[in-house]
C-alpha cells in the first residue's frame, strides 16, 4: 500500500526523514522545529519516528554510529609498524570523506551542529563517543590504558584538528575538506617535532 491513511506518501526511509527535518530546520529554525512536526513532513506518526532517531538531536548526526564502527575497524587494519600519526591523519581524512553529490549536504549538517546552542551538549557526548575510539586505538598502540594521559591527549589534539579543519571549510565553498584534515595533522606533527625534550 503506498498511500498512508492521511492521503501521503508512505516514507521508509531515514534518509528521507532526514531530509524533511532538515528541510523544516532551515525554514523554522532548530528550535522551533518539533518531533511532531518532522513526523508529519515526513508523512510518518511520531512513534515511527523514534524507529529511525532516538530524538531530534539524534538526526543532525545521520548514521555517526555506523561511521565509528567502520572507523574502529579500520584503525585496527592499520599495520602495526606504521606511523601512529600518519595512521591518525589517515583514519581522520577516510572517517570524514564526502562523496562530492554529498557536499552541499554536508555543509548544511556541519553548520547546524557547529552553530546550534541547543545541539551542543548532545555533540559533546559525540565527540566523547569518537575521541573514544582513538583513544581505545593508541592506547593499544602504546600499550597503555586509553584512559592514560596520552591516548587522551592524542583524542583531544586530533578532535581539535577536525574542528578546526571544519571551520575553515565551511567559510570557503572552494575549500577541500579532506585536504584541511591532513594539512591539521601535519601542523599537529610539525609542532611536536619543534618542541624541546623533556630532560
């Protein structure tokens, strides 16, 4: 059956969800978009909403979940003898690799979660979720807990890095973002080989 009992279209998709949220978060704002009203431009009730996002937070964010699996997967596909840094600076290009259809997408993703008061406390528990995974890796690689100065220190520097990397893209629609990672995680090694050993 392809017409749902209000006369629309039956949606099953979370990316179209998505879209008509973010749809609704340009013309309303984030703010004054609701649940209620995301399900309905969806065509959708409120519970089958909550099959696809746990909450309203949860869509700015997309599939983030899967794309830390596929990135714990990847670090752990390193080989053992290649350069923690290089292994970081690639991992951090590869987890933040956009297909070019994707692009405009993304922008409108990573402006809502970087300029939205109300998303930043649910984006820090993703940011936490993700420096997580790095950490469990060079923590690993180092043979010390992941909770210990460096693996922590390492999450936190990259995480900057990636921060950083995206202010300046979104302020230049020439920018390539891949390209702003890795030049990051080179500054990122250049400053460590510039500072002085501890004696």
């Amino acid at each position: 059956m392809s017409e749902s009992r209000a006369g629309r279209r039956k949606i099953t998709s979370r990316a179209e969800v998505e879209h008509a949220a973010f749809e609704l978060f340009d013309s309303r704002g984030f703010e004054r978009t609701t649940i209620d009203d995301i399900a309905e431009a969806a065509g959708i009730g409120r519970r089958t909403f909550f099959r696809y996002f746990p909450s309203k937070n949860d869509i700015a964010w997309g599939d983030f979940d899967d794309q830390l699996r596929l990135m714990r997967k990847r670090l752990a596909d390193y080989p053992a003898d290649a350069p923690l840094l290089e292994v970081i600076s690639d991992a951090l290009v590869d987890f933040n690799r956009i297909e070019p259809a994707q692009v405009r997408q993304h922008r409108r993703r990573m402006r809502l979660i970087l300029a939205t008061p109300a998303l930043q406390a649910h984006s820090a528990l993703r940011y936490a979720d993700w420096r997580q995974v790095l950490a469990d890796f060079v923590g690993e690689r180092l043979g010390v807990a992941p909770d210990s100065l460096a693996p922590q220190a390492i999450a936190y520097a990259t995480l900057g890095v990636a921060l950083a990397a995206y202010e300046q893209w979104l302020r230049s629609s020439e920018a390539d973002l891949g390209d702003l990672l890795a030049a990051g995680m080179a500054e990122l090694a250049r400053l460590g080989e510039s500072l002085p050993e501890q004696a």
